[in-house]
C-alpha cells in the first residue's frame, strides 16, 4: 500500500508541471473505475481508490507549490547581467566608437 501512495504521489507532482488542475477530473474518475474493478476482482481493499485519489490530488497540490516556488526565484544574477545592453563609455569614459 505504501508503494501505491508514493506512486499516487509522485504522479500527481508530476502532473503539476504539465497540466492545469483540470486534469484532476478524469484522472480521478479512472483511478476510481480502475481501482473499483480491482477491488472487485482481487479482493482488494474497497478504500484503496479513494486513497490513491487523495494521493494524487495531495502530489498535485505540492508540486504545484514546489514548481511555483522554483519559478519565482528567476534565472540567476549572471543571467540577468548578459541581458542588460550598457554602453562601453560607462566602463570607458575616454572610448569613442569610430564608425
């Protein structure tokens, strides 16, 4: 079981980083289709789709916040320094361009 919820988990961060929260609608209608019919034929623990269910849903949540959080530190300082057009005569003040 502790398998599956981290699998339920992980698929869920993954999904964060792909797609909006929508995809959480018919992800968990399958998960409860399929782990319903597993149940059924297996024998299973009839609450085991409803905990994968709250395993992706609890996956998305953090990695949404975990991509969210990486996106908003930007591109390092160095980056950012390359990007930026300065005119040689702030560094230079004797240098003339000669054209």
């Amino acid at each position: 079981m502790v398998p599956l919820a981290i699998f339920s988990f992980l698929t869920g961060a993954v999904l964060a980083r792909a797609f909006r929260v929508w995809i959480l609608v018919p992800l968990s209608l399958l998960i409860l289709i399929v782990a319903s019919l597993a149940a059924w034929a297996f024998d299973l623990n009839a609450l085991i789709g409803p905990s994968m269910i709250l395993g992706v849903q609890t996956g998305y949540a953090c990695g949404l916040i975990v991509w969210r959080a990486l996106a908003s530190q930007g591109e390092p300082a160095e980056t950012k320094a390359k990007q930026i057009p300065v005119s040689r005569s702030t560094y230079f003040p004797g240098f003339k361009r000669d054209h």
